[in-house]
C-alpha cells in the first residue's frame, strides 16, 4: 500500500494505492480518478526540495509555514510516513517555501511541484459519469439532482 493525503484550502483527501486499484477517501463518496491518481503517485515518490535556506526558521511567519497553505503526508509502500509543510511562494516565483513537519529547517519546493500539492483535491475524484453542462442552455440552471443514480433531474 501507498498513501497520500493532502489538506489545503479545497479540503483534504487521501489516495491509497492497494493492488493497483486507488482509493479516495475524502469530503465525497467517489472513486478515484485513475489518471490522476496513478501521475500524483509518480509524483509524490520524490519530493524535491530544491534548496535549503540558511539561517532561516520555519516559526518565522515570513515563508508562510506557521500557517501553511498544504500539508502532505507520505506513507510508502514500506509504511515510512513522510510530513511536509509548504508555506508561501518565493518572491522570484520559482518555487514555495516548504519544511519537514516537525524540523525547523527551510527548503525550496519547486512551483510545478508544489502547485500540484496546492490545487483543488477534487480533481483526484473520478466525475466522469456526471454529464457536462456547458451552452447557453444551461444558462438558467439552478441545480441537478441524482435521482436514484440512474437519471438527472435539471432545474430552471
């Protein structure tokens, strides 16, 4: 098995991959997008932090880690759990700051890197059964509703 949860802004999600098969476990009862999924997994293998600052203190509000923007937790496939924060975007833009949770030393996590950490935990649900809603006929609608999961119900 090998884990990952995520908490950001968007919520907080665990991806566990068992077999082959992913699971999400998060705010919504859905599977996990495979996609997704198996790509975050690759990605989460290795973590590069970039660059370690000197001299610099993850308690000092100025690189955003006393109150980060995610948190991640890695469990291997050795069951090894590997914490890490990531706090405020760098002032040149190429990267975020980041620690270990627990260590006090600040490192560089590169912006592709850490952006995938930061965005909406619901891109890792697999939506692909719900239909598309797009057009100027869709303009007026309010809502939709699952009616025993067969058939949609639009609302004007």
């Amino acid at each position: 098995m090998f884990a990952l949860e995520i908490t950001n802004v968007s919520g907080d999600i665990t991806l566990a991959s068992v077999d082959g098969e992913y699971l999400a476990i998060g705010d919504y009862e859905l599977t996990a997008d495979k996609k997704n999924a198996e790509f975050f997994f690759r990605l989460a293998s290795q973590v590069p932090l970039e660059k370690k600052l000197e001299d610099a203190s993850a308690a000092d509000p100025q690189y955003g880690l006393t109150e980060s923007s995610a948190e991640v937790l890695i469990i291997d496939q050795n069951q090894n759990p590997k914490c890490f924060e990531i706090g405020t975007p760098t002032p040149d833009g190429s990267g975020y700051y980041s620690c270990l949770y627990g260590d006090d030393t600040v490192y560089v996590l590169g912006s592709d890197f850490a952006e995938c950490f930061l965005d909406d935990v619901t891109k890792f649900y697999d939506l692909s059964f719900y239909p598309e809603l797009s057009g100027e006929v869709f303009k007026s609608l309010e809502s939709v509703e699952i009616i025993n999961d067969i058939r949609p119900s639009f609302h004007e």
